[in-house]
C-alpha cells in the first residue's frame, strides 16, 4: 500500500467511526450523551428521526456531509481555496518522501470504494 492510501485509509476509519458515532447519538435513545452540551436538543432529535422512521436517511446523510468534510479538509491541504496562494501543507511519509498533492482527488475515489464495499 502506498503512503497515500494508507493515509487515506486512516482518514477513512476516523470518517467511519464519527459516521457511527453520530448515527448512534442520532438514533439510540439509551445512548449517554454526557459529553454533549445539548441533551435536549439531541433527545428531541432522536424522538423525531424515531417517530419519522428515518434512521437510515440520518446515517446516509451524516456520512455524505461528513465524507465532504473530510474532503474539504483533505482539499486545504493540498491548497486549494485561499491556502493556494501560501502553497498547501506538504505531507510527509515516515522517510521524508512527500505524499501526493491531490490527496482530496484521491478520497473521492477512496470514498467510493469504501461505500460501494459496506
């Protein structure tokens, strides 16, 4: 596996697990919301998406905005938007060998791959 896909590959797995994170949050209702400021809000929530029967629409939807995130994140690394004029961050692997410089092309496929395989 290349520094790329490892590092996506890692990039992936934090995406999954806030994907499953947020879906649980969102749609269990004996889940401990101790580490959140709006308990009501969320509970209020739950009700909805549970009374709506819409669990499913919820994780679809939190992993595609979530998935974009991570694109855009992976975008102003390579430097793009106002980073472009201050050039990217430059990536590194563990021999000093720069990863390539459109890791946010890559997720898309990498994205894709992930999803058409869950």
């Amino acid at each position: 596996m290349t520094a790329e896909e490892l590092f996506l590959s890692e990039v992936a797995k934090i995406h999954r697990y806030w994907v499953k994170t947020a879906t649980q949050v969102l749609t269990d209702e004996s889940t401990d919301l101790f580490a959140f400021e709006n308990e009501d809000g969320i509970r209020k929530l739950q009700m909805a998406i549970k009374s709506a029967n819409c669990q499913s629409e919820v994780q679809s939807f939190i992993d595609q905005i979530s998935a974009g995130i991570m694109h855009s994140i992976l975008a102003g690394l390579d430097g793009s938007g106002s980073l472009k004029e201050i050039s990217g961050v430059n990536l590194v692997d563990a021999k000093g060998g720069p990863l390539k410089a459109y890791l946010h092309e890559l997720w898309s496929h990498h994205y894709a791959n992930q999803t058409s395989s869950t």
